[in-house]
C-alpha cells in the first residue's frame, strides 16, 4: 500500500523546511535524517524511547516495502537509525505527476518520515500530530490545508 | 493572632464537576496531592481535568509520564473527554515522558530530571504519572519516601501545585509514610456491585480547608470525571424558613381536606396499590402548580416523558407547552445503575434551570429500582438526605409509592420512610355492594389541620374527582372490606383533625 499523497505531501515539505533551513547552519546529516531526528527528539520527550521505537520499527517496515532503498536502514534500540548510507544530504528533484521523487534514495527518506507522520495522524490525530510537529518546526507552516490535496506544498 | 494576618490560600478549579464543592471550594494552591486508586478508577482522567482547567501559557503544566502506559495511547483515548483542548498542546501543556530515566538510573536522577524541567518552564501544575511504577525499579540510592519528600518540598518552593498519581490497593492506605508528605489525599474506588460498576471518591486528607468527608459517587461520561457530593452541592444555600404558604391540588375537595392545600416545602407522600390513581395524583399537582406560574419537576423511573405526557393529556391537562416554555422538566433517570447523589445533582440542576417550586418523584419504586444494587441497601439514609436537602431550597415534593394492599393492615409505605415526609395521603381500594371502589384519606399532615374524613373518589377524564361526601355508612373502611353501619347521612364539609407543629 502506498504512502497516502497527504503524508508525503507533509513529509515533503517538512524535508524541503529543513533543506532551506540547513543554508544557514552546519549540514552534517543528510536532511532526511535530521527531520527523522527531530521527529524522534519531539515524539521521545513526551512518549519516551518506549514509544517511539515501535511507531518507528513499523513506519520503516512499511515504508521498505514501498522504497526498496531503505533496505539496509534499522532502527536502534533508542530509535535512531541506522544504514544510513544511501540517504542524499539532499530531497532530490519532486515529480507531482508521480507524488514521488525521481532518484530512489531521496525518495526513501521521504516515505520514511511520511509513515512516520501516517502513523501519528493514526494515533493522534491531525491536532496533537500538528501540535507535535509545531514544538519540533516553530517556524514551518505546516498545516495549511488550502492545496489541492489538504495541504499546500 | 487575627483573621486578617493569616495568610490566604487561594484554591484552584478542578475542572472536576461537582469536585470543588466536595473539596470546599477548589484545591488549595501550591499544594501537593496524591491521586490513589486501583487501576481504570480515573486517576488519569482526573489530572488531566485538573491540568486542562488551569494550565495556561503563562504558567504551564508538565505533565511527567513515567512507565506504564504509553503517553501517545494515553493521548490518543484522552482527547475523546471533551475537556481535552489540544491547543492548550504544547504551549500550556507539555507532556514529558521519564521512562528512559528511571529505566537506566535512580530515583535521584529522575528527581534532577524533573527539577530541570521545572526549573525551565515555571510551570502552576506537575503531575508525576505514575509515581508508583518508580518504586518497583530495585536497588535505587533514593528510596520513593524520600523521594516524594524532596519532590514536595522543591515544587512548593516553585509555587507549582502538584498531583502524584499512584496504583494503590485499600488496604495500603494504612500507615503508609508517603501519604504522611501529602497535602491532599484522593481515593478513587471502582466496585462491581452484582451487574453494575460503582465508582466512589474520598478526600481521605485534605490540609488548609474543609472538605465535605464521607464517600462521594463519581461517574466518567464522555465529559470525564463528574463527582456528586453527598451534601448535593447545596453547602452553600441556606435553608428556607417553614413557609406557611399552601399549595393546591387543584381538586377542591382534597385542597379542603388539607386545609388550603399542601403547606409550602412540605414532602408529601401518595401511597397506594396499583391503579389507585397515584401518578394521576401527582400530575394534577404538578399541572395545577404551573397553572399558577410555579414551575415543576417530574422525575420519572418507569416511563418515558413523552408516555407520561400523553398520558397526561388523556386527562386533559398540557404537560408539552410547559415543557416547550421551560416551565416543566419531565426527567427520565436511566435505570438500573444510579446512584441517588446522581440522581439528586439531577434533580437539582433542573431545579435551578427553571426555578422549579414543586417536585414529583414518581415512583419510589422506580426510584428504588434505577439504583445500583449497592446503593438500594443506603435508600432510606438516601432518601433523607434527598428530601431534607430539597425542601430546604423550598422545594415541595410529591413522591408516589406502591403499597401491598392488604385487607388486615393500613400499611402507608414499604420503606418504613412516613418519618422522612411531613403529609401523607393514602388511596385504597375497598369492596362495596359488590364494587371494588376507592378511597382516599389524609393520614398525618405535619403542623397543619387536616380532614379525618374518608372519602370516595374515582378516577375519571378529569382526574382524580371526589365523590360528595365522606362515608358516613359503613364501619371499617380501612380494612377494605367494611360493614354497612346503622348510622346514615353525611357530612358535607371535612372535619379537621388539629396536626402537629410543623417541623423546621
């Protein structure tokens, strides 16, 4: 089953916030990581590792099956990942037609953090999901459901 | 040293319906309580009102999640209740799980941990969920007494007002030193009673004001946690002076038999077998006094409002406009797992909301039969606490209750309660010429004159009607199956037995 496009669209734009947020500071890590771990950071204070390796655990089983490119990446005991060698540092070029990426590696970042986000909505809902995401991105406009499909871009 | 030089503690809403008033106002600032109970008692669900009703940016709330329950599933069920705001998320409410913490170190980090937070937000309200699982992690530096203590000590310091939420059993409550630290102290029950769940509340230890002691009924709805207070929030009413106002049946004959009509704040009680006309009774009371601009109240256990409106109708008296222009409240108590505090708040809150004057409980038995199996063993002491409580406020109540028709007693109740009521009124069936006919009779009207006549009625289009006279040819009526007498005639007006004081 494929990423929902409302997902994707959200994971997107957060790793499009974080590219254009990473010429102004120091980029070690590969963008997609760097929202996976803000992301962890944010979900880990107030639901503990306890409850963030799980959710984790199962977004990257479903997003495997869906970005083959992810085949090396695990998730370890305190929630990071790990494998992380065929992430880009940065989103590769978006194809709207196809809701996805053109090179694979990007695209698996981003169906990564998109289960991620589904898995959120799921349990949270589309508030607290929001809110959470707010406290991690304060700047991002995240939650403008004006585009085309809920959310703009 | 002077009222004026003691300090003010200034008390916080709970967010809790009907808990500030069992608490004696709110919860004392900066205080520092212990929420206890088994688990699924709503120790959670009630911090969480608390922490939704008094967080706000300024002054946040941390709430620390310990182990146990996993903070998204916990956020996941309790933003169903309909006092959970997720806007009040993050800026006023900030939910920090500690489980790393006391999974790979000591109480004392945990404790550093939580200063840090503390220290960083200035938070109004922390709450530790659940401080209990802490203590089950061996060989820690701190043990969870001292713990609590430093806990205590350094978030009064920071003017936070605190809730510990803890899995205890009843019998832990004994010598148990962490609840000696605590400046309140909640226990939540959860009994299964035969087929229905009763939940309980108690302020075991409340420090600084007064609370309403004893055991408090509490429901969890889709609004969460709503506590009844056994004294059914009236503390702060005062009671009515006896009024020497009368009330009218609107059926003439009975109004004289009582001389003017039930006395103003009187609980008056219609006993009878079935079919005798008792709910026929009460709704010509009730209509009767919103006829003369005194809205009512109508609790019924075994009927729908909408039947006992129509049935209303059938004896050509409105019950539907009243209720339209708020006039009239036709309750219908879901049956079968009431308590009466429930019940009473009710009862109460209809009262209030449109001022009503007169009261109907219809029936007893139905009352009796809508509680919780745990709570039919307390309805007398129940009842007592009801109809003092309402009459008080200056409420007359009419309550209804079926009595065994027996042909060798006069019995007037099946709950021994004819203390608890001021007027008695008792309707029976008795054989005549053949005839199974009925009577009526005032039986004891509390500081007032009443008729002693025995008086036929019948049951009509239009009510309850009294036939002419009192029966002046028959002995032994009472027994419901008298004997003609030699004495004829009768006597066209009541005659009227001198009642005692009436009861302040």
């Amino acid at each position: 089953m494929k990423t929902p496009l409302e997902t994707r669209d959200l994971a997107h734009r957060l790793l499009t916030y974080e590219a254009v947020d990473s010429k102004t500071s120091e980029p070690v890590e590969s963008v997609a990581i760097r929202v996976y771990e803000k992301l962890r950071q944010c979900i880990c204070e107030f639901g503990g590792v306890a409850s963030f390796q799980p959710l984790a655990f199962r977004a990257l089983t479903q997003a495997k099956a869906e970005a083959p490119g992810l085949w090396a990446v695990q998730i370890a005991a305190d929630g990071s990942l790990q494998g992380l060698g065929e992430f880009d540092s940065q989103p590769g070029e978006f194809e709207p037609q196809l809701g996805s990426y053109k090179d694979q590696t990007s695209e698996g970042g981003v169906v990564l953090v998109a289960r991620i986000l589904g898995l959120l909505l799921i349990f949270l809902g589309e508030t607290l999901t929001f809110s959470l995401l707010r406290t991690a991105w304060p700047g991002a406009a995240l939650d403008d459901r004006n585009s085309g499909h809920g959310r703009k871009a | 040293m002077s009222t004026q030089d003691k300090v003010t503690i200034h008390q916080l809403p709970t967010g809790v319906p009907g808990l500030d008033e069992i608490v004696g106002g709110g919860l004392p600032e900066f205080s520092f309580n212990i929420i206890a109970g088994a688990p699924g008692s709503g120790k959670t669900t009630l911090a969480h009102q608390f922490v939704f009703a008094n967080a706000t940016p300024e002054r946040p709330a941390l709430y620390f999640t310990v182990l146990g329950e996993s903070a998204i599933k916990m956020l996941r069920y309790q933003q169903q209740y309909s006092f959970f705001d997720p806007a009040k998320l993050p800026d006023s409410i900030r939910f920090i799980n500690l489980s790393q913490v006391v999974l790979e170190k000591d109480l004392g980090a945990v404790l550093e941990e939580i200063t840090k937070e503390v220290e960083k937000a200035n938070p109004a309200v922390v709450v530790v969920d659940s401080f209990r699982t802490m203590v089950r992690k061996p060989a820690s530096d701190m043990d969870l007494q001292s713990f609590i203590q430093r806990l205590a000590l350094f978030l009064a310091s920071w003017q936070a007002t605190t809730f510990l939420i803890g899995e205890y059993a009843e019998d832990e409550l004994r010598d148990n030193p962490i609840f000696t630290v605590a400046d309140g102290l909640f226990w939540l029950r959860q009994t299964a009673e035969r087929n229905s769940i009763v939940r309980k509340l108690q302020i075991i230890k409340l420090r600084g004001q007064d609370s309403v002691p004893g055991l408090h009924t509490f429901r969890i709805t889709d609004a969460g946690v709503q506590a009844f207070s056994r004294t059914f929030g009236l503390t702060a009413y005062k009671r009515n002076p006896p009024s020497n106002r009368r009330l009218s049946f609107g059926i003439p004959e009975l109004d004289k038999m009582l001389d003017g009509g039930v006395r103003e704040g009187d609980s008056v009680l219609v006993a009878g077998s079935s079919g005798t006309g008792k709910s026929v009774l009460a709704t010509q009371f009730i209509a009767e006094g919103i006829r003369r601009g005194e809205p009512g109240i109508v609790a019924v256990f075994e009927e729908r409002p909408q039947a006992y409106a129509e049935r209303a109708t059938s004896l050509g008296l409105d019950l539907d406009t009243p209720q339209k222009d708020g006039k009239l409240e036709i309750l219908y108590l879901r049956p079968l797992d009431l308590s009466v505090d429930e019940t009473m708040h009710s009862i109460l809150s209809a009262v209030q909301k449109i001022g009503a004057k007169r009261l109907v409980i219809d029936s007893l038995a139905g009352f009796e039969m809508a509680l919780s199996p745990g709570f039919r063993a307390d309805f007398r002491e129940s009842l007592y606490r009801m109809i003092f409580a309402l009459t008080g406020i200056g409420v007359t109540i009419l309550s209804t209750v079926e009595v065994d028709e027996s042909f060798t007693e006069f019995p007037f109740s099946t709950y021994s309660i004819s203390f608890l009521t001021d007027d008695i009124i008792r309707l029976r069936y008795v054989s005549i010429d053949g005839q199974l006919r009925k009577i009526m009779v005032v039986i004891k009207m509390r500081g007032g004159n009443h008729a002693k006549d025995i008086r036929e009625y019948e049951i009509t289009s239009a009510g309850v009607v009294i036939l002419g006279k009192r029966l002046t040819d028959y002995q032994g009526l009472i027994s419901g199956i008298p004997v003609r007498s030699d004495q004829h005639g009768s006597t066209e007006e009541p005659s009227l037995d001198t009642g005692i004081e009436h009861k302040t």
